[in-house]
C-alpha cells in the first residue's frame, strides 16, 4: 500500500510524457539538470558499459535483442526502455547470463532466468533518498536516475540504454557508451524534433560521442549526409550495419517470437552492433529475445482462431509495414496466412503487386485508436481497403476522442466503413464477437490502445 501510494504521488507531481504529452513539467528539452542530477548520483552509469539506441521506429526491439544477446554471451545485463504497457518498472530490467556456450553462435538454453524488474522496495528506497533532489524533475529524469543507480547496485556488465526522444537533448545523453547505435529515422514528433528527416536525423545523431564507435541502421540518402557530417565533425568513427551485414538471411521474423517483418532490419542492425562489439550473435537467443527479456507489443500474438495480433507501431513508418504485413495475411479469394504473413499458397507475396486490393468481410477487423498529435493525414491512405474498422479512444487526455477520428477518417477514406466504440476493451469484444475462427483482429495505433486491450488476454 505504500508502493502504490508512493507512486501515485510521482504520477501526479511528475507527469510523464506517455500521459501527459510534451506539455508542463512532463517534456523538458536539454540535459543540464540531468547532468546535475547524475553528478548527484555519482554518475552510476560509469560502473559499467554502456549501448545507447536511438531512433524514431526499432530502437525498443534493437534495444531488446541486443539485451537478449549480451545475456546469451554470458553478461548481467541492464536493459532501459521506455514506455511501458502496465507497469512502469517494466522501463527497468536486468537480463541474467546463460545461453550460448563459449564458440557456439545457434545453440541456446531456454533455461535462461525471466527478465528482473526493478523491485518496489529499490524503487521506494530510491524515491525516499533523493526526495528533495527530484522535486523539480520530470517524470523521464527520475526514471532515467533510477535505471542508472539500480543498473550499478545490480552489478551489471554492460547496459543498453534507449533513448526517450530524439537524442541531443534526451535524458539519458548525459552517458558515455562504447557504441552509439541509430535505427530507422521517420516523421514523428516533429514539433520536438523537426519537420524534416535529415532535421530529425541530426536529432539522432546528438548521441554520437567522440571516439565511439557509431552505428547507423542502414543506408539513406537523405540522412546520410547528416550522420557523416556529424560523426566527422566530432571524431566518432562511423559505420553503416547494411556495409558490415549484407545478409541476415540466416534468422528472419519467420522464426522470431518477435514476428512483425520490419524486425528484418532490426536483426541487420543488432548483427552489425554485435559484430562491432566483438560479440559472437547467438541467433537462438535473438528467435526468442521477448521471452528472455520480457518485451511485449511487438507483433504481439494475444490469441488464435481468432487470430489476435497486437502492435504498439503508430507513425506512418511503422504501420506502413504493420498495415501491409495484414494485407499479406489475407485475401479476397479466402487465403490466409500464418501469423508472420507467411501466405498458405505457393504464390509469392512478397511483393505490392500480390497484395489484394479488397479483403472479403470481416476477415480483418481492425480495433484502432490514435493520439491527437499523430500524422492522420500520412496514415490514413495505408489502411488497408476491405477491413472492418472499430475506432476508440484509450483512457489518457492525449487520445484522440473516437468520434472525431471517424469524421477525419471518413473525410481522409470516404471508401473505408467505420464504426466508433466507447472503450478500447469494449472495441476489442466487439471484435471478438463478430470474428469467425479464420478472422484476424489486429489492435493498434498507440501504445495506449495496446495497453488496455492486453489484460483482456
């Protein structure tokens, strides 16, 4: 009961941005007074080594199989994300060694310990000491302290570090890693960050320290340029994971507990990381890196028959893949496919030109909920054509409320059909209700949606 007590106190004082959005105390841009607060600390990260991830979509998966890999290789590992679906300590995990033994790189003990969250008693013990130093923190600061302090406490080997927002002026910039690691770049939070890719690029590339190794997702013209100038002008050797990993054919979504096919570049970027680290990848702990480390929300596969896949994906970039991975699973003529899109035909669908244009009635149902600052006008014209449609509004005061975004959408979709319900777990028993065993149900469009529809499972 103090727990809960004690929380609900740093809730309220300390909005976070994942309820309150970029507004008041919940966004603060720059680092200064977390600087302070880390000297406070001791800077806790320096005990041990750090990977710092950053980027608009992937960085929380990168961040995950990397964990899962470390650990694999016989290293205590931290592991700090953000957000979290249903409890906050969830930001906060240790990764227990074991996996690959030593020269072997696809064999791995599924003996391996759950993931450690952070316990209530560190997380009372840490809120009590510093109560006075936080006071005129945001909720991202406190966490970010805590995760770096708990991490030294654990005796951690090494920790893998997301960044919150952007890069430059984040929180957990006040570290010093030994690899920086920046995945796909896309349109989002642009008013924080940028209306421009190369701008939000540049966000990005803040975390790059000199003479530390860089590593870039991948090559694009129009970011690169970016990262080059920046890595140069601050001496941080740069490299490219498409230049150091070509192929990574050898594990692809379809054998992943991680299904979502954009995990595909995600792999090529946590190969390229590992190789860089001098760390031999154990493919099996990646296939399983949400069992090892807790992860939940990615292509998240909540039921069968029918089959209910979640997904916290919410900008263009990311459900431009999400969007076309469900086209992929279904079609007009009644073909379906396994929950990776893997089609049941030996037709290949890897390509726009085999995804149907129509879906046959309530072979999707899509259950979808959307926060008020988020692109509609760029999401919009990726819904897929033919799916049924249940729009609602999570529980937060950032949501967009469902009846607003049906007038947007019918303006943006006059050709779709969309019905509203008044609760996201409402919505999702609708869509239980109307499915047939062969339906597939996806929930999405915000971390908020995922959130509420998971303890419905």
């Amino acid at each position: 009961m103090q727990y809960d007590k004690k929380i609900q106190e740093i809730f309220a004082r300390h909005p976070s941005v994942q309820v309150s959005g970029f507004s008041g105390r919940s966004y603060k841009a720059g680092i200064d007074s977390m600087l302070a607060f880390d000297a406070v600390l001791g800077s806790p990260w320096k005990s041990y080594r750090c990977i710092h991830v950053a980027g608009t979509n992937g960085k929380g998966s990168v961040s995950s199989m990397l964990a899962a890999s470390l650990a694999a290789s016989g290293l205590r590992v931290g592991l700090y994300t953000s957000p979290h679906l249903l409890d906050f300590r969830e930001r906060i995990k240790v990764i227990e060694p074991g996996g690959c033994p030593a020269g072997e790189t696809s064999t791995f003990s599924m003996s391996v310990a759950p993931p450690t969250l952070i316990d209530k008693e560190a997380v009372m013990e840490f809120l009590e000491h510093y109560e006075k130093e936080i006071e005129s923190l945001s909720f991202f600061e406190i966490t970010t302290g805590m995760a770096f302090w708990w991490f030294e406490r654990q005796k951690v080997d090494v920790a893998v570090i997301e960044v919150g927002l952007g890069g430059r002026l984040d929180s957990t910039n006040v570290l010093t890693p030994v690899l920086s690691v920046v995945t796909s770049i896309g349109l989002d939070h642009c008013a924080m960050l940028g209306d421009t890719r190369p701008q939000i690029a540049l966000e990005k590339a803040g975390i790059f320290k000199s003479g530390v190794p860089a590593l870039v997702w991948g090559h694009d013209p129009e970011t690169d340029p970016v990262f080059r100038a920046y890595a140069s002008e601050i001496g941080a050797p740069l490299y490219f994971a498409d230049e150091i990993c070509a192929d990574s054919d050898d594990i692809n979504p379809d054998g992943m507990d991680l299904r979502g096919e954009y995990q595909s570049l995600n792999v090529r970027t946590v190969l390229a990381a590992l190789s860089l680290l001098e760390v031999a990848p154990c493919l099996e702990a990646l296939r399983h890196t949400a069992t090892i480390t807790g992860l939940r929300g990615r292509w998240e596969i909540l039921s069968e028959r029918p089959t209910v896949i979640c997904d916290i994906g919410h900008n263009p970039p990311a459900l431009a893949w999400n969007f076309r991975q469900l086209e992929k699973m279904v079609s007009s003529d009644g073909t379906s496919t396994d929950s990776c899109g893997k089609r049941g035909s030996a037709e290949d669908a890897s390509t726009p030109d085999s995804i149907p244009a129509e879906i046959s009635a309530n072979r999707l149902i899509i259950v979808y909920g959307i926060m008020a600052d988020k692109a509609l006008d760029d999401i919009a014209p990726l819904m897929p054509a033919g799916a049924r449609y249940i729009l609602c509004a999570p529980d937060t005061p950032r949501a967009l409320p469902a009846e607003i975004l049906q007038t947007r959408l019918q303006a943006l979709r006059p050709d779709l059909s969309f019905e509203t319900s008044p609760s996201v777990a409402e919505a999702v028993r609708t869509a239980l209700r109307l499915a047939a065993p062969d339906t597939i149900i996806y929930i999405g469009g915000s971390t908020f949606v995922v959130a509420e529809a998971l303890p419905l499972f």
